[in-house]
C-alpha cells in the first residue's frame, strides 16, 4: 500500500529507512533539530512532550546496547510510551513470520515501529505492510541511518562542517551497514571518503558508491581529518576472511603508530562495540584528546529525538492520517 508523503516537515517521507536518497537540505534539517536536542539533554529539565500519546515499538532481531537504548530514551524523553520486543520473548521464537509480527503490532496502533533486522532489506519490507512510521535501527549491511546521522553530528560539532573533510572509513566494509549509511551521507553533504580495508573486507564494487579504496592501512589515513573504526563482524562472516585475530591488528588495528599518518588533529570515531585490541588499540580509544567514541553515544539520544519529532510532525500538523492497510 502506498501512502501520501508527509507535507510541510521540510521532511517528505513517511519512514526513516536509509541515507540513500535523502537530500543535502534533508539531512541538514535532521542535524540541526539533533544539535537542539543536544543543547536540552545537557539541560536539568530534559523532558518534551511533542510525542506525547504516541506509542513507540522497539522490535530488535539483533542484539543491541546503544540503539536499542537510545531510541527508548529518545521516545520516553519525548513523552511516548515505549515497548521494547527482542525476538528472543516474541512469538518470532514460535515461527511466526516477520510481516505477521510487524501486522500484529501495527494493528496495535503502534505510531512509530523502529527495527533491527538481519536481513538487508527486511525492514524496507516490512515498512511497505504497515501505516506506522517506520526507522531502520540496521538492515543486515545494508543501512543504519540514524548511526550515520549521529557520526555526522559528532563531526560537524567538532570540526563545524562535514563539506571538504577527508574521511576514512576502515576495517570491515563488507559486512557493515555503518560504512554504507556513512558513505551515502558524507558524499552527500561533500566530504570526500576512502575505504580502506583487506581486500577480503572490501566490496569489489564499492568504488561505484563513490569512494577511493585502499588496502594499505597508512597509506589509507594519510591526511584524513577523520578516520572511522569499524568492528570485525565475525557473525556475518562464513568462512575465513582475516589469517587471524593478530595479524589482523597488526595490519588494519588503529595504534598510534598508524594515526600518525593522519592530520595531526584528526579525530578517532567507532560507531560500537568495540573489540579492543582487534580493531582498534585500547589506549588510541580512550584518548579524549582524539577518540569521539563518547561523544557519539551522547550524539545518538540527540539524533533519535530529532528523527522521531520530524516523523511524527504531520500528525500533529493535521495532515491525513494513512488508510488501513490491505
Ligand atoms: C553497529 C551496528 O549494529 O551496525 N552498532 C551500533 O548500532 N552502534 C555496528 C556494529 O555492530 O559493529
């Protein structure tokens, strides 16, 4: 079923569902409503009401800590009620299917679905079946937007723009849906990104998505004003795809030895959780001179509210509520 698009938001789309296709001017409207919720989560009174009534369904095929979190809170300091579904306590756990899940939680009158899924492209499915607003927390590796939106507002807030920076995406491109929403996202708003990974992590075809690739970690960073770690996901990985854990570090783990490529003020970003010592040294991550790691957790609270006020707006504003679904 298709439902008209929301007018007057500044934001023409029902769901959340990827980076992909939203304009520069879209996605600036999103980063600056997430700079204002920065500005009142640091405040005493954090609580809005602009979702007040409304009911958020968190359904999490995955794991997650951060996400899964900061959507809750998001919505609760929105003033919505949250319910949170991990397939684990659902009847997905008794064979029922994902359209079947997503129906009976639509018929709830659920305002906002927001779901992880490991199948890419699952959620874009499931958004089509029901007439809630819906928000990719992360398809298999194909997209995590609002992680995407976070990064960027973490940037943006330390460097004061996103346009003309050098970004290095590293580590496993293939199997991460951080790397594409980010890659969509910066090229997007005019930064200019490199993948840098082995070749067993690097998709053949990602240079089409716009980016230079590189399998030389140094040469790789050299002169980025950001280089973005990316977690070894080992459980979408079938079969061998690095010698081992420490030849792994060796080659493609970010230690100081490495960071000295880049521009001396270059910033440290991992989207989480990290694997320390694999990925990423311990101590290049904790540095608070260099690492943003916090500062993209706090990022993600900020992001989520923005993301769910701008998807709820048109209801609020009186624009027709969508049909029922057939
Ligand atoms: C990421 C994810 O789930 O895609 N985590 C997150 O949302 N912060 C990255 C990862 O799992 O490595």
């Amino acid at each position: 079923m298709s439902t008209p698009p929301p007018q007057n938001t500044g934001f023409p789309h029902r769901h959340l569902l990827g980076i992909e296709g939203l304009s520069s001017t879209e996605i600036t409207l999103l980063l600056d409503l997430s700079d204002a919720y920065v500005e009142i989560n640091r405040s005493a009174d954090k609580k809005r009401n602009h979702l007040s009534g409304r009911t958020l369904i968190n359904l999490f095929f995955e794991t997650s800590t951060r996400t899964r979190t900061s959507f809750e809170l998001a919505a609760k300091r929105l003033g919505a009620d949250v319910i949170n579904i991990s397939v684990s306590d659902s009847a997905i756990k008794k064979g029922e299917t994902l359209l079947d899940t997503a129906m009976t939680l639509n018929a709830m009158h659920a305002d906002v679905l927001v779901v992880r899924h490991p199948f890419s492209g699952g959620v874009t499915l499931l958004s089509q079946k029901v007439n809630c607003a819906v928000i990719n927390a992360g398809d298999g590796s194909h997209e995590h937007p609002t992680q995407a939106l976070l990064d960027a507002v973490t940037i943006r807030r330390r460097k004061g723009r996103l346009e003309g920076l050098r970004v290095a995406i590293c580590g496993d491109v293939a199997h991460s849906r951080v790397a594409r929403s980010n890659i969509h996202l910066l090229n997007t708003m005019g930064a200019s990104v490199r993948v840098v990974g082995p070749p067993t992590l690097v998709p053949g075809q990602i240079g089409r998505l716009g980016v230079e690739v590189f399998h030389d970690m140094r040469k790789g960073i050299k002169d980025c004003d950001i280089v973005m770690m990316l977690r070894l996901q080992s459980e979408r990985m079938h079969g061998a795809f690095v010698p081992s854990i420490r030849e792994y570090f060796h080659f493609w783990g970010l230690d100081y030895a490495k960071l000295a490529e880049a521009k001396p003020d270059a910033l440290i970003m991992h989207p989480g959780p990290m694997n320390r010592g694999v990925e990423i040294d311990s101590e290049v991550a904790d540095d608070m001179g260099r690492s943003l790691i916090r500062e993209q957790v706090e990022m993600g609270v900020a992001v989520r509210m923005a993301c769910l006020e701008i998807l709820t707006r048109i209801r609020t504003n009186g624009a027709p509520v969508p049909g029922p679904v057939t």
